[in-house]
C-alpha cells in the first residue's frame, strides 16, 4: 500500500488507527506471510506520529517524519513491546547558533543542502550552478518485509527512494538509496551513502574493525569513539584488505564475546567504499556507508538513476559473539547465492603451493590421484594452465588451454579427476590483463588508463575496464565458452591488484568517474548471468587473499580465500579475525606444506589440520612427498572432517579463548543447528613449562542434555568423565592436556539419545 504526504490525515481518520499509543494493529501493512491475524507485522507505519516502525528477531528499528518534513531515526535497539508508544520524531534542539534546530538531527537520509552540518547521505550538484538539495518525506509504500520510503527535494524534481529489508530471523536490516533525477537539467552526485545508521547518544561507544595486508588480513581494531570521525574505507577500486566493509560498536567500553549491547553492519559493495563513523557535538554517533566519495562523481542525466548497494546493520544485547552469530547465520541463510539450499563446501585441493605455475596433464593427474586416495571431492587447478603463463608476467587474458601443458585440452585431466569420484576446478582472474599478452596487444584500450600517461603495474599487470560494455562481454563470453566446453564444477575467481589511473577515455570526460559504479556493476552482472547459465558451478572469491570478501560479492559466491598466509599458527589468527565478520561457513583453509612458505614455521600435520578444520577444509601441500604414515594421518582427518563438518560450517561459533594480538592459546566451539553435536578445537602457540592449559568451558547445549565426548586429537586431563550434562561442560568445562609449542588438541561432543 501506498501512502503520500497530503494522504495522511484523511487515510489515518479512515482507518482510526493510533498504532503506539492505543492499538497495536497493523497500519498501512502487508501482513506477514502465513503469519496469523494477531501477530504485529514486521513492518507498521504509524499515521498518527508519521512512524515507520521494524520489528523483527530481538531488535526494533523506529524512524519518523519531523515537523520540518526530515526523516529522523527514533529508535534502534533491543526489541520493544508491540504496543510501546515511541512517539513521533522530534527535530533536534541543537546547541547554539552555530548548532541550529535540525542541524545535528539524526537524520536517516540528509541530502546536503539546508542548515545539514552532519555527514550527509547525498551531496551532489546541478548543472545550473546550484549545490543545495533538501530532502523531505514524500509517499511510502510497505511490501510484506520491505519498506519504500520516498524522498524528494524542497524544490527540485529530484526522488531518492530509501529501500528498508528486514531479515525476520536476525533482525538484521539490509538499507540502500535509489537517486532519481527527473529535473530537465543533468545532476551530478559527488557523494552517496547506501545509508546512515544513528545510535542512541553516548559517550561509551568503543568501534571495532578489521584490517590488514596481503597474507595479514582480518586484524580486529579497537578504538573509543570520541567527538571527530573515524573513517574506514578502500580508495583501491576494490574492497581491499586494509579495512573490510564491517563494523561492530560496543556500549560500556568492555570486551565481551557473551553480554552487553553491539550494534553492527557490512556493506555489501566490492568497489571503493566508504564507512564512517561520527561523534556530533550532542554527541550522537552516526554510522554513514556507501561510494568512497573520494574520486567520486555519478552524472544523472535528466530521467536517470542511480542504485546505491545495501548497508546492512543489526543489534543485538548479548555479546560481540551473538553478533557474529547473527552475521553468520544471515549470510548462510539470506546472502549466499544458493542461500538454504546451500551446500557443505567440499573438502578441496588445489595445486598452488605445489606445483605454482608448473602445471601440465601428467602432473595434475598424480596429484589428482593422490587427492582422491585422501578423500578430497574437488581437485582445483590454480593459476598456469592457459596462454603463455609460466609466470606471472605474461598470460593474463589469453584464456585458452596451454598446448604444451595439456596437449588434448583440458578434457583428459577433467575425466581423470571426475573418473576418480572428485569436482573439476579451475583458476581465473578474469579482471585481469597482462601487457605481454594476445589479448592486450590487441586491445591495449581495454586497461584502465589515462591517454597518454604510464600504467602502473602490479604483479606485471594492468585491471581490465569492466565499465566497458565490450570488455564486459568479452570476459564474459570468455568465461562462458570455457564454462560450456569442459564440465567445469568450480572457479577460483582471484584478483590480484588495485586499480591506478583508474581513467575510461572513450567515454565523455563527465561520464569517466562512472567507471567505480559501471566497473563493479558490470563484475556482478557477469558472475550473475554466468551463475544462470551454468548452475551446477561454484565460485570462489579470492583477491590475494582476502582483498574482496564483503557482502557484495559473496551473494554471488559461494566461498572466498581469507588469505595467501596458510602457516596453521598465522591462520589462528587470521581466522579468527573473519569470523567477526564473516561465517566460517565459507572460509577456506588449506592445509600445506611444512614449513610453511610464508614463514619458513615448522608445524605438525595435526596442527595443521585441526587449524584447517576450523573452516572448509582444503589440502594445498605437495601431497606427491607426503610419507605414508602423512598419508594416513590426512586420511583419517579428511574422514573425521566429513563428520563435523556440518557443525563447522553451519552452527553456531563461539570464540572460547581469542588469538587475538598473538596470543598463546585459542579456543574455538561451534555447536551444531539442531544442538546434537559440539565441536571444540584448542591451540597452543607457545607452552611454558608446566603451565596448565586453562579449562575450556563450553557454550551453547543444552544444560539438560547429556553429551560424551570423543577425542579427534590430544587428550583429556585424568578423570574427564566421558559423558556428562551440558550444564557440565558449561560450568565446570573440560581440561586438556596441551602442553609445548604448537600443540592442539581437537573433541567431538555428541549428544546422548534420551
Ligand atoms: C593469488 C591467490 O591468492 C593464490 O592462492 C594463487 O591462486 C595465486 N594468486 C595464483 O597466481
């Protein structure tokens, strides 16, 4: 239904409703599906207060319609009772002439123009000269879990419609802008958010945040949020490992996984982005994502639009670790492309770290032997196998077979290994050209580039303009050719450098800087038409590493590589980091050689497969020199990983005992959805003599239930009962004995049929 400004009254007196002080029906509201006639839908609006009101999994989100016309936000936090008046929004008081009535409001989309002095949502520019754009309610529209509110200028026939998605289970709240320029004149967007979201004023707001470098991703922040900004973004064209498009705000200054208020967000972009967190002189505190405005200019044609990505948020009262929780289950469950229908992620190999660009037919196959001998279901090429790639200075773009290297093609090589009972995955970086190639001595205006001016290279090669239609459609047919002609189940989609003189000549110098939306636009739309056409294949996200994990991308994906960095005891670390962000559920780690080429570090293979199993399991290492008894030990680790891998990939993480900032000792607990098994992984970087390992107390079962235990590695302190109740393990909890470096120790808790 919608619903317009001049409607108001007479659509509230003919309905004669007063939703927040009297009655607690629906307003204006699609009920939920199949939901009956007395539960509240998720999404109400409130004609009396000009309310807009979500509630959904344990959070209510409240916005409303100033007296000056704003959209402010009202409230966001734990879940309120259905009938809870929240009252209309007010227009701030502010705090003196140079802080004027409305100037510092909370605001959910400002426009800059007007007395605006927060961060604005939307600054742009006409071509008249004027820069002064003032955004007031207009109409609405709710559909079931999905609210449409309109914004239009004071003056200019200018729309932006605010976009509301409510995940019922997490409460999670996805938000982005839609810019509509009806004006006969063109405008030019020098800066759009997706959205702002507004918390309760505060002065004891503590931000965490991720990031990083290449083989050095997912480093978790802290840092107290004072008056000033804080700004985490990419500049780089693509999401970047120096920060990640997530945050997490804790109230009360203290860290904990398990109590205490976090309100927390990702931005689902994969191109320069832009996060920033204010503390205003009333001391609210603003969180704005969307473009990096840096760079930045989107010119709107009279009758065009622009579509911002979403900017998902979600609160939750219980613990930095519910957080994760929620952003966990809200990427299985609502973001991944196959979404509930998403499958384990296989146990994988991959040549890499093995035999890096030497890849041919009768090498592969003896990997592939060996893989399948050790109970891997995908055997995955990495990058050598086409054009003139012996190394990584030519190659790139030439995107067919290497003849010296697999004289018959792919075909004898995908036989063998699907012969052997296991998927076919291949290596690509299709966004990708190097300068000593067919394809770049053909088309040297594909690259991003400015005329007549250098182009830097990184790792020997330039960022193909996917803003191009036809370099869009050439890696795409590309792509799809490949994917048509072999029975290809995988890709390992890398990415392996930023964009510099990210220039597009052939288009209008007004139209250039479009390349940041085009190029990734035109990214999603590829992998989107590819998924289309061929179902059956899985992709991976991977750029070096964890340069482009974010929501964006991994709603077309269906796992991504968090890092290059595979030493087991770095790993610790860089897992935990993700998994702030990000569900283990489509964390890839592989288990490879020892010692590890990143760091020369020693490690057992039980280290290195308990830190691997924390994830989806794969295998990179020269598996050809593995001994027998290696052999036997991956066997039995790849049949333990099958068993708990459900658990791992699908149920609920708790961080037990944090690697954080290098510490010795982790802990890692995932408890499967249905409750039935619980998976406990416990690592020691360092011992110091006769140290005790601290006790682990479990999270998560059931206090009633019962449950035995079984070692997948290490052992229990004397007396460990081997069956006992969940309130058990949770309070009193489980000593094991781990002792000097390197060590680990993993346990399978079942639970008992009553
Ligand atoms: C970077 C990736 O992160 C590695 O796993 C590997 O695929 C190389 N690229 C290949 O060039």
């Amino acid at each position: 239904m919608r619903h317009s400004r001049g409607k108001r009254c007479a659509a509230v007196l003919a309905l004669g409703l007063l939703f927040g002080t009297v009655a607690p029906l629906p307003l204006a509201a699609a009920p939920a599906a199949s939901k009956a006639a007395s539960v509240a839908p998720r999404i109400r609006y409130d004609a009396a207060h000009q309310l807009f009101r979500i509630d959904a999994g344990q959070v209510t989100y409240a916005f409303g319609v100033d007296a000056d016309g704003m959209l402010q936000t009202v409230y966001w936090g734990a879940r309120l009772a259905t009938d809870d008046p929240l009252g209309a929004a007010r227009v701030s008081p502010g705090h003196s002439s140079f802080d004027s009535p409305g100037s510092t409001s909370p605001q959910e989309y400002a426009g800059w123009g007007g007395r605006i002095t927060i961060e604005p949502d939307l600054k742009a520019h006409f071509a008249d000269g004027n820069r002064d754009l003032v955004l007031h309610y207009a109409s609405h529209r709710i559909d079931g879990d999905a609210l449409d509110v309109e914004l239009r200028d004071i003056r200019l026939d200018v729309s932006v419609w605010l976009r509301y998605t409510v995940d019922p289970v997490t409460g999670i709240i996805g938000r982005s802008a839609r810019i509509e320029n009806h004006t006969a004149q063109a405008m030019t967007v020098d800066q759009a958010s997706a959205a702002s979201w507004n918390l309760p004023a505060g002065d004891d707001y503590s931000l965490r945040y991720l990031t990083g470098s290449w083989a050095r991703e997912w480093r978790l922040q802290t840092r107290a949020i004072v008056p000033g900004a804080t700004e985490l973004g990419s500049r780089r064209g693509t999401t970047g490992d120096q920060n990640n498009p997530w945050f997490a705000i804790e109230r009360g200054g203290q860290w904990n996984e398990e109590h205490g208020e976090v309100w927390f967000g990702a931005l689902a972009w994969s191109g320069s982005w832009h996060i920033r967190v204010d503390q205003d002189v009333l001391h609210q505190v603003r969180v704005t994502g969307g473009y990096n405005p840096f760079d930045f200019a989107y010119r709107l044609a009279p009758g065009q639009t622009l579509q911002t990505p979403v900017f998902y948020a979600g609160y939750t009262s219980d613990g930095i670790g519910e957080a994760s929780r929620l952003m966990h289950r809200f990427e299985m469950n609502t973001v991944l492309p196959q979404r509930a229908d998403t499958k384990l992620r296989p146990v994988l190999y991959n040549s890499w770290e093995a035999t890096e660009f030497k890849v041919d037919e009768a090498g592969q196959e003896k990997l592939a032997e060996a893989a399948a001998k050790l109970g891997v279901e995908r055997f995955v090429v990495d990058d050598g196998w086409f054009g003139a790639r012996n190394s990584d200075h030519a190659g790139l773009g030439d995107w067919t077979v290497n003849r010296e290297k697999f004289p018959h093609g792919l075909k004898p090589l995908i036989d063998k290994v699907q012969g052997l009972g296991m998927s076919f995955g291949l290596w690509v970086e299709p966004e990708m050209i190097n300068p000593d190639s067919d394809l770049y001595r053909a088309h040297p205006d594909w690259a991003l580039h400015f005329n007549d001016r250098p182009r830097s290279e990184g790792r020997n090669q330039l960022v193909l303009n996917l803003a191009r239609k036809d370099v869009a459609d050439y890696v795409y047919g590309v792509l799809d050719r490949l994917l048509s002609e072999n029975k290809i189940q995988f890709l390992k989609w890398d990415y392996n450098r930023n964009w510099t003189e990210p220039g597009w000549p052939d288009v209008a110098p007004e139209e250039q800087q479009k390349v940041y939306v085009a190029f990734i636009d035109n990214l999603y739309d590829i992998i989107r038409r590819l998924r289309a056409k061929h179902p059956g294949v899985e992709i991976e996200s991977c750029s070096g590493g964890g340069a482009r994990v974010d929501l964006g991308i991994m709603g077309l994906t269906d796992e991504v590589w968090p890092s290059d960095n595979t030493d087991p005891s770095d790993r610790l670390s860089i897992q935990d980091g993700f998994t702030y962000a990000y569900a283990p559920g489509v964390m890839m780690a592989w288990v490879t050689g020892s010692p590890n080429w990143v760091n020369n570090r020693k490690s057992s293979l039980d280290f290195r497969f308990l830190s691997s199993m924390q994830g989806g399991l794969g295998i990179g290492a020269n598996i050809l020199e593995w001994t027998p008894e290696e052999n036997a030990t991956a066997q039995r680790y790849v049949a333990e990983y099958k068993r708990i891998r459900s658990t791992v990939q699908r149920g609920r993480l708790y961080r037990l005992l944090s690697p954080r900032d290098e510490a010795r000792q982790s802990a890692t607990e995932s408890v499967s959805s249905d409750g039935t098994q619980a998976v406990l992984f416990a690592f020691q970087r360092q011992g110091y003599e006769a140290e005790r390992y601290p006790t682990l107390r479990l999270r998560g079962l059931d206090p009633k239930a019962r449950y035995r235990y079984r070692l997948i590695h290490g052992e229990a302190a004397e007396g460990t009962p081997v069956e006992a109740s969940g309130a058990y393990w949770m309070n009193q909890g489980i000593d094991l004995k781990i002792q000097g470096d390197l060590q680990a120790a993993g346990v399978v808790f079942e639970r008992v049929r009553a």
